[in-house]
C-alpha cells in the first residue's frame, strides 16, 4: 500500500484564494483592507525571508500587510511602546512579533502586551486559555491550526471523533496547542516528548500521528500504525555534501510512505499552511474586532 500524499499546496492555496475574497469583503464593508504588522527585531536570515513572505502573500491576497523592522539592539521599552501603539490603532487588526528575539527582549513579556484580540499568532494567555477551555474568540496558532485543517481534509469530522493521536512535541508553537485541538475534534490524544519513555510503540497506536520536534527521520516506519494519517512538521535544514541544504521532515518520508494511510510530504506539506492560516487569523481578527460579517474562509474550505 502506498500513503495518499496530502497536499499541502493544493490546500494552502485554496485557502489562500478564501482569505483573498474575505479580504475584499471585508474591504468593501469596512472601507479599508484588514491590517497586519510584522515586527521583525535584528536581522537572522531564517526569520527576515519568513517576513518577507508573509508580507508579500498578504499584500497579494489584498491585505495591508507591513514588516517593520528594528536593529538587533532595540531595547525591550522601545518594542513595547510600539505594541501599544499597534494595539490603540484602529486600521490594525493583527500583530505578529517573529520569534526567536534577541537577549535584551524577554518574548513572554512581549506577547503579553499584544491585544489579545490582535494577537495572530495566537501566542497570548488568553488565547491559550480560550483555546484549551473552549471559549468562543480564540486565535489559533498558525502552524498547528494548518496541520488540523490538512487532517479535517483528508479524514473529514467523524473520522476524528474517538481516533487515537499522537502528538510528538510540546512546544507552545506547535505540539501543546496541536493535541488541544485534536481534544477539541474530540480525539484521545497522547503527548510525547524528549522524556517520553517508548515513544514508537505509544505512536504505533495512533490513527493520527504530528510529528513536531525538528528532528530529522526519527519518526521510521515501525512507529507507524498502519493505515494512520502522518502530518510531519518539521523542516530541518540538512547539509548537502556537494554544498547547500535540504529540507528534512521528522518522518523518514520514503520508509512510512509504505505503512501510512496519508502523509504529508516535506516540502509541500504543513509548510504552505502556515502562511495561509496567519492572513486567514488577519481577516477573522478584522471581522470580529469591527463587527464586520465576513465568512471565515475555514469554513467554506472544510
Ligand atoms: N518563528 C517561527 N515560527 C513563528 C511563528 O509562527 N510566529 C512567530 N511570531 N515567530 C515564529
């Protein structure tokens, strides 16, 4: 048996063509685009090409997307007084901070400042609480929420409800808000990590495997449950011996190909979701903040 390939692409891009006309809606009811700030402290090459992206797919999609950008020695006053301004202006609907921040900047005190109703990412307490409690008005982190939207795709609703799932990582990026959305779909889920004693024999239960913790192909074949569905997070760069770099998921991808239901490949898989899920969070956060009724472009791709 081969695994169906679940195409994040395809996904990301349907998506995508969603928040493009919810931003137009909103746009004509609103009388201006939805507004997202990126604010990107130094210059690490990884973190200025995701801005970059970010603001260029938002511009495309009709969105009034800006990266502001600050020397590496900013000083964490001066990023918080920018934050304030942002939360008191009415044309703004979302804020990101990229992460990782320099020494000087303590990154829990500067979520911790972002409106919570701003806050895209879905990083703030209150949206880790509205999430985990299942209050209405949460903000979803990005790339989990992808990853949940690519399994609802591929299983559809019932095939969640009672799966098993396991969730390898407990970051507060991915892992910790993936398995309480799994909750949420009303799957039995299991978190493993670092500590976790058996790891491959708790994922050979699982019908729904995420992999999330940057680990090239620790996840082989004999982890998997036949027939389950592998959504691979990570993307590591490797180095090629003839110069330059791959990138590598945490699933040995060829090997699990065989046993898995359905896996995301890497690239192509959670990657292109990411993107698409932040401008989707920008036009959300704009509709609610505003009163504006607009369609969550989720829900007309689910
Ligand atoms: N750095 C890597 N991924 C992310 C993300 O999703 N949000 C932010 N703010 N920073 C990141």
């Amino acid at each position: 048996m081969t695994a169906t390939l679940i195409d994040g692409k395809a996904t990301g891009a349907a998506l995508r063509a969603r928040v493009a006309e919810a931003a137009e809606t909103f746009g004509n009811r609103a009388g201006r685009p939805p507004g997202l700030r990126v604010i990107l402290v130094g210059d690490d090459p990884a973190s200025q090409a995701y801005v970059a992206s970010k603001e260029k797919v938002g511009r495309g999609l009709g969105l009034d997307s800006r990266v502001e950008r600050y020397p590496a020695d900013l000083p964490e006053p001066d990023l918080l007084g920018r934050i304030a301004a942002l939360n008191a202006d009415p044309a703004i609907d979302g804020i990101l901070v990229q992460l990782p921040l320099p020494p000087q900047i303590d990154p829990q005190r500067v979520i911790a400042a972002i409106d919570p109703d701003k806050d895209v990412d879905g990083f703030h307490p209150v949206n880790v609480g509205r999430l985990v409690a299942g209050l209405p008005g949460a903000l979803v982190p990005c790339t989990p929420y992808g990853c949940w939207i690519l399994l609802r795709q591929t299983l559809g609703t019932d095939r969640l409800d009672g799966r098993t799932a396991f969730v390898l990582g407990r970051s507060n990026l991915v892992g910790k808000p993936m398995a309480q959305l799994l909750l949420a779909a009303n799957a039995t889920v299991t978190v493993g990590h670092s500590r976790t004693e058996h790891p491959a024999a708790l994922a050979r239960q699982a019908d729904i495997l995420v992999a999330a913790v940057g680990r090239p192909g620790l996840v082989t074949a004999d982890w998997i449950k036949p027939g389950a569905a592998v959504i691979d997070v990570g993307i590591t760069r490797v180095d090629k011996p003839e110069g330059g770099y791959r990138l590598a998921g945490d699933v040995d991808f060829d090997a699990a190909r065989a046993v898995a239901g359905a896996i995301t490949p890497v690239p192509g898989g959670v990657g292109p979701m990411t993107i698409a899920v932040l401008l989707r969070n920008t036009v959300v956060a704009a509709s609610r903040r505003t009163g504006t009724p607009v369609p969550d472009p989720v829900d007309l791709l689910l």
